[in-house]
C-alpha cells in the first residue's frame, strides 16, 4: 500500500494491486516508431499488470504500525514482517504461473530484484540478499524459472523470446514499467514534493530498452501541472496517454481511534484522471477534459 501525505490532516491511500494494473496500462501502450512493443506482447502485459498482484493477500485486511497507521510499501518487507513479505510474492507468483509461466517468470525475476537492488539496475535500493530466508526464496524463485524456462523453450514460437538476451531485455521493461507506476501513483497531486522516497523523474535511472540492436536510454517525466507531464523521449503509442487512479483519502485519525478498516471503509474513494503526454501533445489533454 502506498501511503502518501495529502494535507495536515488526511493520508492519500493506493493499493498495490492498483498500482500494479497501471504498470499493465503502461505496457499494453508501451511501443511506437521509435519504441519497440514487449514481445510476447500478452505475456509481458499480463505480469506488469500482475506483478504486484500478491500484495492483495495483505491489502485485503491491512495492518497498523506501532504509530497506528498502514505501512507504506517502501521498506514494507521490515515493515510487515520479513514472511508476510516473501509470502505475498510466493502466492501471487504461484496463482500467475497458473495462467501463463512466461508472465510468472518475469514476475518472479521483479520479486528477485526487490530484494537484490533489481539486480544491479537499482543500487540505491536495500540489498536484501545476505539473508537466510531471503536466500531460500531467491533459489526456490531460481529453480521455479529454470522449470519453466525448459518448457516454454520447447515452443518454436518463443525460442527466440527464451534466449538470455531477450529475457534480460524484457526484466529491464518489467522494471521501467514498475517504476513509471510508481511515479504516477505515489503522489498527489502530480506536482507534489510532500514524498521524499521512490522512484525519481528519470525513473531511478533505469536503463530503458528501445529495440533490438539500440543502446538503451533514460526516460525524464517532466511533470507539468498538478494532472499533467511531458515524458521524452516518448514511448507510448498514443499521445496524450489518460491514467486513470483510484484512491482512498481519509482522516489520519481516524487509524488510531478506529482502527485501519474504519479509516479505509470512512474514507473518501476517488480516480483521479493524469495524463502523459509528447510535449507538442499535451494540450490535447486540456481539451480531453
């Protein structure tokens, strides 16, 4: 659950499994003439869009920290508790892999990553790795894909969608995908400088892949107003690109007075519509409404 400050006296609340929907649109619209789209492109739709989705083990009846509030997802694995953690991650992987193991591999490599500082991609994140029970869910993970990869390259269609290159190209997208989410829903309004943590303008400068054979670049989301930003070099294939947020706000007092289901259930419900835009597009949005 991302938890942001909204005023003095309200909390703004998201929901990873929000959060994570808005990494599928992301995906479903990532590609244009310079961008090339993820291949396969339903897979690697599905797990940006699932790839969070164990979260709602959790969110679907939080708890409090000692200071009476819901745990912001950044730091959540001391938060809520080092098994809690690794188990949000082990049942939604296991209820992807269900449906499509080429989404369930890349999912896994993100659970990986959270704990591994993406996996090089991320060095400013925690590195979790040292420890015992992490290290047995990073090689439960390990040999999960290994299966999976096995039969998934028995798949003419996907042989060259299996190859070690192109498996580490499509991780890359997963955590772009992650980030821009992040950025889009951690804040409100969108020009807001109230969160002092995630994921910066430049996406924590993750590398960010173009197309076969092209160096990856870095993308900026230069944020105009309080719904709109211009994002360059542009990746999307639609300009300008509505996303739609829903939130929860509520009084922060009333966590500690009634607990966490009166202060989600008394709270305010919202989407609140953003939009990303080329620069000469952005206009455009105004006139959308």
């Amino acid at each position: 659950m991302m938890v942001c400050p909204y005023n003095q006296s309200d909390l703004l609340l998201i929901l990873q499994i929000d959060h994570s929907r808005i990494a599928g649109l992301l995906a479903a619209h990532w590609g244009n003439d310079r961008f090339a789209k993820p291949t396969p492109y339903s897979s690697m739709v599905l797990a940006a869009q699932e790839h969070d989705s164990g979260w709602w083990d959790w969110e679907i009846k939080p708890t409090v920290n000692e200071q009476g509030y819901p745990s912001d997802y950044i730091g959540s694995i001391k938060h809520l508790g080092q098994s809690v953690w690794l188990n949000l991650y082990r049942h939604g992987i296991e209820r992807l892999a269900a449906r499509d193991s080429y989404a369930a591999y890349h999912v896994s490599m993100h659970g990986e990553g959270l704990l591994t500082r993406g996996m090089g991609l991320l060095p400013s994140m925690p590195d979790y790795s040292g420890d015992p029970a992490v290290e047995e869910f990073i090689a439960e993970q390990k040999k999960l894909r290994a299966g999976w990869l096995r039969e998934l390259q028995k798949d003419q269609a996907l042989q060259e969608m299996t190859s070690d290159d192109h498996l580490w190209t499509n991780f890359k997208l997963m955590e772009v995908f992650d980030q821009f989410a992040q950025f889009v829903c951690n804040r409100y309004p969108f020009n807001s400088r109230a969160r002092k943590n995630g994921p910066t303008n430049k996406l924590s400068n993750v590398p960010v892949p173009v197309g076969p054979g092209q160096p990856d670049i870095t993308l900026t989301v230069d944020v105009q107003n309080e719904k709109e930003a211009i994002v360059h070099p542009y990746p999307f294939d639609v300009s300008p690109l509505g996303i739609f947020r829903r939130t929860a706000r509520t009084e922060s007092t009333l966590f500690r007075s009634r607990g966490i289901s009166a202060g989600l259930l008394q709270g305010q419900t919202d989407r609140y519509r953003l939009y990303v835009a080329r620069g000469l597009s952005l206009a455009l949005s105004a006139a959308a409404g």
